[in-house]
C-alpha cells in the first residue's frame, strides 16, 4: 500500500471523528439506552450517595 494513500485514509478517519456533535451521542444515546430500562452497578464508599431514576434518564 502507498503510504500518501494510506495517511489519506486516516486523514479522513480522524475529520470524520472531530465532526461528531454533542447532538448526535445525544440522538444514539436516546435510540439505544431507554430510561426504564437503565441499571447501574457502583464499586466503592458509597456512604451518602444518593441517585435517582431521573438523573440517570437520557
């Protein structure tokens, strides 16, 4: 393979990445992670948390 051809592949790899919006995670999270569906596991100190189903909704 050419290396030009090869870094113009990349190139365009990486526009492509640093053109993804806020808004369009935001549209996929919505698609796929549905609220009543939502679980969450937490490792440590838990002393005095305190999460709601709202704060962890979409």
């Amino acid at each position: 393979m050419h290396v030009g051809l090869r870094r113009n592949r990349l190139d365009e790899l990486i526009e492509k990445i640093e053109s993804i919006t806020i808004e369009d995670v935001s549209e996929l999270a919505n698609e796929f992670f549905l609220s009543d569906r939502i679980a969450v596991t937490v490792l440590g100190n838990l002393e005095g948390m305190k999460l709601t189903r709202e704060q962890l909704a979409c």
